[in-house]
C-alpha cells in the first residue's frame, strides 16, 4: 500500500499583512521588467494595477520631477511602499485621526516625521496612516510600488495650513480606476 504525499502547500486564507505587502513591493520594485513597462509622462503621475499578494490592491506609479500626493490617508487598508527609481520622500503623522466626525483639526506640534526612500528602499504603514509622498527632485523621474489589503475602500484627502489638518475630499475606487 502506498501513500500519497502532497507537495502543493495549502492554500492561503489570511489576508497580507503589512510586512508581507512590502516584500511583495520591494521585489516588484526590483524588477525591471515589471518597472520598464510603465509609460512615464513629462506633465503628471501615470500608473498601472498590478496583482498583488493575497487579494490586495497594487500599483505601479511614476512620478515626473517635482509632483506628489498631498495628504491623504488609505482608510481601512494597511499598505507598504517601495521605491523602485529614483528618490521620494514622505511626509507622515505619528497620531492616528478620527476616522469620522471631524473637519478641521489641531495637530500637536511633535506629530510630523519625514523619511527619505530610495530606491531599493521602501516601508510598510498600518490603518489610518496619514501622509504625503513626493518626488523632490527637478530632473529625475520616481517609480515605486504601493499595495493595499484590503483592497482601498477610500481614500481621505486633506489640506494643512501649519498645525491645522482640513479633510477636503473623499475620494471612492470609481474615482481613480
């Protein structure tokens, strides 16, 4: 009698966590076939989905010389981010905001951290996290990887004057796919 041994593993049942979709980026990022296929234009961002891990949301952008996001936040999704050329920085806060309710909000004044990612770098942000991203460069085109679980429900743009958070906008996956 023999027995039969499957050598297939399982399949997965639990959603990426956050550390799992910034390994998903930062291969991605490291791949230049995958990174050479996105069309750059000289004037805004261009993007492409991509299929991430586990069900999640993934993207490919390009960042023409001097453009970012404002601050925004992802909602209900964690994420994770890589750089795969150039260099872009993000502007973050270490608080985490009201998910409703509110319109104008004082910030306390250590709440702001900046990073500078490279390429080949990336870092992975759990829910609720508000930031912006920016290529700061005046020559260079950015290219990285961003992917969402779960897939992004929203997304909440805001303005800032000083300390002062404003939500402007709230912005749902028919605006942007």
């Amino acid at each position: 009698m023999s027995a039969s041994v499957s050598t297939h593993a399982p399949a997965r049942t639990a959603a990426p966590t956050a550390a799992e979709l910034l390994a998903f980026a930062l291969r991605t990022a490291a791949d230049p076939d995958v990174v050479d296929s996105l069309p750059l234009d000289p004037e805004g961002r261009t993007w492409i989905r991509l299929d991430g891990p586990g069900g999640s949301e993934a993207w490919l952008i390009g960042w023409p010389p001097g453009t970012g996001t404002g601050w925004h936040d992802h909602a209900e999704s964690r994420g994770a981010f890589a750089t795969a050329r150039g260099r872009l920085t993000e502007h973050s806060l270490t608080v985490r905001l009201p998910s409703e309710g509110w319109r104008n909000l004082e910030l306390a004044p250590d709440v702001d951290r900046t990073r500078s990612l490279g390429a080949g770098t990336g870092r992975a942000f759990g829910e609720h996290h508000v930031h912006e991203v920016l290529n700061p460069s005046d020559s260079e085109h950015a290219i990285s990887v961003h992917a969402y679980y779960p897939p992004l429900p929203l997304i909440r743009r805001y303005s800032r004057s000083g300390a002062v958070l404003r939500l402007e906008q709230v912005e749902r996956p028919a605006d942007w796919q």
